[in-house]
C-alpha cells in the first residue's frame, strides 16, 4: 500500500511539470505572435513604398486614371486625371464623360467615348472604362472602376496628316504619269517628225517634273526624319555662297539680280545640308516668282543671339488668305505659274522642317504686286566678338537684260 503522502507528492511534481510545459508553451507561442506581428509589419512597409511607387509611375503618365470603389467613390486620380477636376469649359466636358462610364463600367460595362473639343486649340480625348472584379473567375463580382483618358490629338493629327500625303501624292504622280501616257500613244500614231520631236520634248518635261517631286520627297524625308544628320559649326557666309553658286544659271536663265551680304563670322550649329537645303529653296523660289531684271537679295545678320537670313524679291507676292498654308506640303498658291516654274510645293515644307530641327522658326511677309520677304532665324553657335565688315556680293543678269 502506498502511503498518501506519496501521493500528494506525485500529484505536486506532476502539476509543476504541466505549468512548466505550459509556460514554455506559452513563451514560444508568444515568440511566434511577435514573429508574425513583425512580418506583417515588414509586409505593410513594402505594400506602402509599392504603393508610393505606384503611385508616381501613374503621375507621370500623360493619360488620365481613375480608380474608383463599388459604391462609387474615387479613390485614386494621377496627375494627368486631376488637371481635369479643376479644368473649365471644354475639358470639363471630358472629366463629366469619364464619370458617366465608371458609372457603365460598374454596371459590369466597359464602355469607350472619344469627345472632340473645338478650342482653340482644336483637342480630342479617348475615354475607357473598365470594370474591375475580385478574380476572373468571377467576373460578376464588381469591386470597382477603372478610367482612361488619353490625349489623341496629336495621333488624329497624324493620321490626318498622313491621309493628306497619300492623296497629295498620288495626285501630284498622277497627272505628270498620266501626260506621259497619253505623250506616249499619240507619238506611236504620229508621223510627222517635227510634232514627234515637240511631244517628245514634253515627255521629257513631264519626267523632270516626277524626278523633282520624288526628289524633294526624299530630301523632305531625310530631314523631317534626320537621317545621317551631322551637327557642326556652318558659317553662314558658306551657306549663301553656295547656294548662289547652284542657282546662278537659273537666275541668268530668269534675268533676275541676286544680291548677297552677311557678316563672315557668323556662325550656325547644325547640319550644314540641311541648312543650304532651306536657303536654296526659299532663294529658288524668289527666283521663280520675280520678273526678268527684277533682283533678289539675302541679307544676314545677328541680333539677340539669333541670326536671320532674310530673302527679299521684288515677284507676284502672296495674297493674305494664304500666307497661313504655303507651308504645307503640296500646297500652291497658283498652281498654273507652278506648272511653268515647275515647282513641287514642297520646297516650303523643307524650310519649315529644317528650321524645326535647328531650334529656329521661318516667317514670311508678304503684299501682292510688291514682292515676299521670307526670315529664317536660327540660334547662333558663336557670338561675334566684334563688329565685322559685310561681305557683299551680286551675281548679274545676262547682257541685253532689263
């Protein structure tokens, strides 16, 4: 038999060896909540900096978002969105679009809505929505909306302008193509030579005629695009230079005057091509458009760390309602004295390109009967460290002229 007290002691050790387990329990569950507690932590810290981040990803985007919950509530704007909050007039339209398609959207609709503003300037902006759901396997489930709206002015103007191009070539091809064509069948059926001689004459017009137009093409390819572009310091005395060289038979041909002055040390940082490019052709087509014994002159000169090289003829002028589109590609003020000159409407737009790409602008002032003067102003590369003497030179019209 054992004796109580036995008993109780046993009953006494075993009730410490249970405390004792519990407490050790309890200590390493402890250690484990605090664990647990510190890596939640950790996880809060990284989901804020990526939400930060986030965050500043979106604002420099130049398309508008906007996230809202179920019931409605924006939670999130960019940048880009919340210029549209405070805007007024026509951009107000545009943020009262975007809140009527997060409405669809959280109907469980995407929804998509383009709102053309008429300025000025003329804009358009392509709105989406989108609903957003808790899993894709459960589509229905709606938690939110999401908006965007994009800024689709420039692309429309790009199609616009591409449109433009494809029917303005196609057109200005088509008709010298199709005299050749019709050149071509009436020489098969002609026999008498000197009528075969004169037809074949305009062939040959009319060929020069694609020849120029595909070569300022080009040439207005390669600078719009800056293929093989070499930067450089270009005197500006080299540049007229030049371009007097290559349009001195045609302005004897023309029996016009050209005229020249600008400062030797005048300096211009660009390609020297291009610029020659831009020179020639606002020279060429002052040469076309001025009467025999009529002169043109190219004045250079510097001022405020810009120097412009104006061409002054005394020709036709350009009427007002044009002045604002001889600029663009193709386009012609008459298109009759175009086709005697044979110009491609295209030496303007490679003007205005290369003046684009140097930093610069092209301005043209002009009275019908009294003659054009086109500036073209480019940044200098040097300033002149002193006054420096004009160079001066005339190029003259062939004797008997006016």
């Amino acid at each position: 038999m054992v004796p109580l007290l036995s008993f109780s002691a046993a009953a006494a050790v075993i009730a410490l060896l249970i405390l004792i387990r519990v407490n050790r329990s309890e200590r390493q569950w402890s250690a484990e909540l605090a664990r647990q507690v510190e890596d939640a932590r950790i996880e809060l810290v990284r989901n804020t900096e990526l939400e930060g981040q986030l965050a500043q990803a979106l604002d420099a985007m130049d398309m508008g978002v906007i996230l809202s919950r179920s019931d409605g509530t924006v939670v999130f704007r960019n940048d880009a969105a919340d210029d549209l909050v405070t805007a007024r007039h026509g951009k107000a339209l545009v943020e009262a679009a975007a809140q009527e398609l997060l409405v669809e959207a959280l109907d469980g609709r995407p929804g998509e809505r383009e709102v053309d503003l008429f300025g000025p300037p003329a804009t358009s902006f392509l709105i989406r929505s989108f609903p957003l759901s808790t899993s894709a396997d459960a589509p229905s489930t709606v938690i939110g909306a999401l908006a965007l709206v994009d800024d689709s002015t420039e692309r429309h103007r790009v199609d616009a302008v591409r449109r433009d191009f494809v029917a303005n070539i196609s057109h200005e091809l088509r008709t010298p193509i199709g005299a050749m064509g019709l050149l071509a069948e009436t020489i098969l059926d002609e026999e008498d030579r000197d009528t075969i001689g004169r037809l074949s004459a305009r062939m040959v017009d009319e060929a020069h005629r694609v020849s120029r137009t595909i070569d300022d093409l080009l040439e207005l390819s390669r600078i719009e695009f800056g293929d093989e572009t070499q930067i450089e310091a270009v005197a500006v005395g080299e540049v007229i230079r030049e371009t007097v060289a290559r349009l001195r038979a045609a302005a004897e041909q023309h029996e016009v005057l050209i005229e020249t002055s600008a400062a030797p040390e005048l300096l211009i940082r660009g390609d020297r091509r291009q610029l020659v490019s831009a020179v020639f052709n606002l020279v060429d087509n002052a040469v076309k458009y001025s009467p025999p014994g009529h002169s043109v002159r190219i004045d250079a000169s510097a001022t405020d760390g810009r120097i412009s090289i104006a061409v002054v003829d005394e020709g036709v002028g350009i009427p007002e309602r044009d002045l604002d589109r001889i600029f663009e590609r193709f386009y012609r003020v008459d298109r009759a004295r175009s086709r005697v000159t044979g110009g491609t409407g295209l030496g303007l737009a490679i003007v205005r390109h290369v003046a684009s790409n140097h930093g610069g602008d092209v301005t043209v002032s002009s009275h019908e009967g009294q003659g054009s003067t086109f500036t073209l102003a480019l940044p200098l590369a040097v300033h002149p460290a002193r006054p420096t003497p004009v160079v001066s030179a005339s190029l003259r019209p062939l004797e008997g002229s006016h």
